[in-house]
C-alpha cells in the first residue's frame, strides 16, 4: 500500500537520524584512532588496562601501570615502529604495548604483552578496529588470539594459511588474510621495538665482572667464572690477524666456547642452533652452533703471548673469542660478559 506524504516525511527523518547517528558513531571511532596514530592520548585508559589485565590474570588499575613512551619510543623509533603508539610497565616487570597497524578496511587497535623475564608475549587482545565483521567475528576469540602467545623476540612473526610448522607462523583467519597480516605486522613492530629497547637496556648495565652469563630465550641459564673457565680443557692457538692497520701476530690460550656452554649446561649443545656472544662493548656477533660443535674452530681465550687479556677499563682478566678461520677477526667478540643462545 503506497505511503502518503506525511508518512513519506516521517520515514525521511527516520533515515536521515539514522545516518547522522551512523555518521557521528563513525567520527567518535576515527577521532578515537586518531588520537592513537598521532599520540593524542598518553596514559593507559581504562580500557587498555582491563585487557591488559585479562591478559596478565592480574587486577592492576590503569594508574599502576608505569607509561613509559617517552623513554622507549625515541623519534627514531616512532619512524621505524609507526604502530606501536604506548609502552607501559607492570608493577611485576612486565610491558604492555599498545598498537595501531593498518587493517583491510581501517586501524587495528590491539593490546600486547610481553614478559619482563622470559621476554615472550604473555597474549594479545584486540580492542577496536573497522574491518568488516563478517569476515573477521573470530578475530577477537581466544582460538585466534591465543596464536600470537609464548613468542620470542628471535625471529619475526609470519603468516601462513593452513598449518603452523615453526613456532613463528601464525595461521591466518580464514577469508581475512589481510587483516591477519595486519595484526602480525603490529605484533612484529611491538617484538623489534621491545628487543631493541632491552638490548640497550642490558648495555647500560653490562660489566666485566669476571664471569659469563648464558642465556636462552627462557632467561638466564646460569654464570661460568673465569676460574672455572681456566681449569677446562686448555690448548694454545697462533694465529695473525690482517685489519686495515697492518697484521698483528698472536699465541692465544682458551678452550673451546663449547666447554663454556656446557659448564653451565651440556644439553644446551642440543637444544639450540645459534650461540650470539655478547661483548661490554656491546659488539655481537651469531655463531652457528653447528660452528661451535666443530673440532678446532671457535675458542674462549683469556690470554695472549703469556699475558692475561686486558678488559675495556685496562684491568687484566678479560675473556675473547676466537674464531680460527677468520683472519680479519670481524667476528671476534672482545670484552665478553654474555653468550646468548638462540
């Protein structure tokens, strides 16, 4: 039955509320992301820290979260991390970062927390975003989120389609393969700004102290002294070294890097591929542990011609390493304090 003018106008209004509700609902979500994307909002709201909290098993109030951007997120790293927006600590250590990558349709407002110990994610939650529901209504189930838990820092997050092989694969929600990238680039942003951030950290506070702490990505394994470093198995290695200031000639005593690893602990030889030495210097360099393992090839020195190896303060009793076949020692690592195994 055709309407008359009256209900026609009705109608009309009707519409036209509804599109301005719709309209005004969309301008408070792209305020609300705006102030995201151009750090309009500082502290963590309440919001954040009840996800946070969801995450954490813990029922901190959002003022007990320490904001901590200014320190983490240099200018540099607002340009290399452009979707990382806040960087909060724990009471217990811990840090939550809030991130805003680019989805399909819009910004993705998600909640990431990293353990201050095992430097692994704890979990990730989203919090808004605009992407199309249909597509995306198992996006904030646990299911889906929970993939992105128990992360390490090593090797950056990628999306596959149908199964998982390595530990750094993520399985893309179905018919929203985007938006699952978009997300996993978020969380890369979030893991690269995290360990660069630590490293610095750790450099700040890293001594010759006379020891070696091994680490793994569950924390530290445990400390060799030079002590105890000095009573295995010792052999004298002569090598030169060419730089661009002319050939040096050496007689180094060690023992094989792989004796240190195992001081502390003999499967750790099985358990990981890649040995990082980590010097006070704050010069890395990754070995392969198959390397490692190979007779006569990378050694733990602590003297040279008879003398003690001096530390960076001129002190004696410094710890080198050695690899034979590198004449030009570009992967030596002087000064050596850590030995990170990956």
């Amino acid at each position: 039955m055709p309407m008359n003018k009256t209900e026609e106008k009705s109608v009309a209004k009707i519409s036209k509320s509804a599109l301005l509700l719709l309209g005004a609902g969309a301008l408070v979500l792209c305020l609300s992301f705006c102030l995201y994307l151009f750090g309009g909002e500082a502290e963590l709201s309440e919001e954040e820290a009840a996800a946070c909290n969801e995450i954490l098993g813990t029922e901190y109030s959002a003022s007990e979260y320490e904001d901590i951007s200014s320190l983490v997120l240099s200018e540099e790293r607002k340009a290399a991390y452009p979707a990382v927006k806040k960087v909060c600590l724990t009471p217990n250590g811990d840090y939550a970062i809030l991130a805003v990558p680019q989805g399909y349709k819009g910004p993705i407002r998600l909640a990431l927390v990293i353990s201050g110990e095992s430097e692994k994610t704890m979990g990730l939650r989203i919090l808004e975003h605009m992407e199309t529901e249909h597509y995306v209504r198992d996006m904030e189930n646990s299911w889906f989120t929970d993939r992105f838990s128990g992360k390490g820092v090593g090797e950056p997050l990628e999306v596959v389609k149908l199964e998982a092989l390595a530990d750094n694969e993520i399985i893309a929600i179905t018919g929203a393969t985007m938006t699952t990238e978009s997300i996993t680039e978020g969380v890369n942003q979030c893991l690269a700004l995290f360990k660069e951030y630590r490293f610095e950290e750790k450099q700040k506070n890293l001594k010759e102290t006379g020891s070696i702490t091994v680490y793994t990505p569950e924390g530290a394994a445990g400390e060799v002294s030079l002590e105890e470093i000095q009573k295995m198995p010792a052999v004298k290695r002569s090598m030169e070294i060419r730089s661009s200031e002319g050939t040096t000639s050496h007689v180094f005593r060690g023992t094989l890097l792989s004796n240190v690893i195992a001081g502390v602990d003999p499967t750790l030889l099985e358990r990981y591929e890649w040995v990082e030495p980590i010097g006070v210097d704050g010069y890395l360099s990754d070995l392969s542990m198959q390397e490692v393992l190979a007779e006569n090839a990378v050694y733990l020195m602590y003297e040279d011609k008879g003398q003690a190896l001096e530390k960076k303060d001129g002190e004696l009793g410094a710890m080198r390493i050695v690899v034979l076949d590198d004449d030009f020692g570009q992967r030596f690592t002087n000064y050596v304090v850590e030995i990170s195994l990956k």
